[in-house]
C-alpha cells in the first residue's frame, strides 16, 4: 500500500476527478445564470435596455428578477457550454456562434460562486476524487 501511495498522482486524480464530474459541473453553472449570478455571486450586468423584451423574460423567469439577464432564451447557449482543464484551471465555454459576444458584454458568466462550489466540492466532486484514490491506493 505505501507504493501505491507514493504512486499517488494528486494532480493527475484530481483533473481525472474534474473530468468525470464536468457535466455536474456545467449544471451547477446553468442553474446560477438562471438565477441571474456571476460567478462572483452578483447580479448579472448590465440590465436589458428594452422594457418591453425585459418584461418578457420576467414572464419566462422572474427568479433572476425584472431586468437582470439570465442569458436563456432558446437555452443553445446553456447546453452549449463545455468545461476542460488547461494549465491546472477550469476553462469553460459554449460552442454557439454568439457566445463571444456574451463573454464580452458579461463578466464572470462561468465558473460558480462560493455557494455553487462549496456544492460541487462537497458533492460529486469529492464522492470522485474518493473513489479515484480508493482505485489508485487499493487497486
């Protein structure tokens, strides 16, 4: 057991760990834009400039309230997002045409909040990143 553990790859698991849970991940995420959060647990900015179509998406879903952007109309954006890890980070990002223009007009739009993270932490995350080490440690 002691050269399995030394075999032990922290990192390597980890990003493994990551990977396995990605779609966890992305959900975590969709549900705190559907909120209308930043990464950074604010309200996304800037607000819809027309009332009439600001309306209309509170009619869609008012848990973001009047005006704040959940970035969900046709939900291509929110199922379009994918999650890989580069140089030791998560990197997020949507494969549909627009989505460059929504990184630009919206800061923070990936990645979770404390609260969001301290879920993924605590949850799929960690039920992973055990099993991995049992699998690495026990064989």
């Amino acid at each position: 057991m002691k050269r399995r553990l030394q075999r032990l790859n922290l990192e390597q698991v980890t990003e493994e760990a990551i990977q396995e849970t990605a779609e966890d991940y992305l959900e975590l995420n969709r549900e705190q834009l559907y909120q209308g959060k930043t990464s950074m647990g604010q309200e996304l900015l800037p607000t819809y400039r027309s009332e009439v179509y600001a309306q209309m998406k509170n009619d869609m879903n008012p848990a973001p309230g009047l005006g704040i952007p959940d970035l969900k109309l046709t939900g291509a954006f929110y199922q379009g997002l994918s999650l890989e890890i580069q140089a030791g980070q998560i990197q997020e990002e949507s494969d549909v045409e627009y989505a460059g223009k929504l990184f630009e007009k919206y800061d923070d739009i990936v990645g979770l909040d404390e609260v969001k993270l301290d879920e993924y932490r605590a949850g799929p995350f960690k039920e992973a990143l055990e099993e991995k080490i049992k699998q690495v440690v026990y064989g």
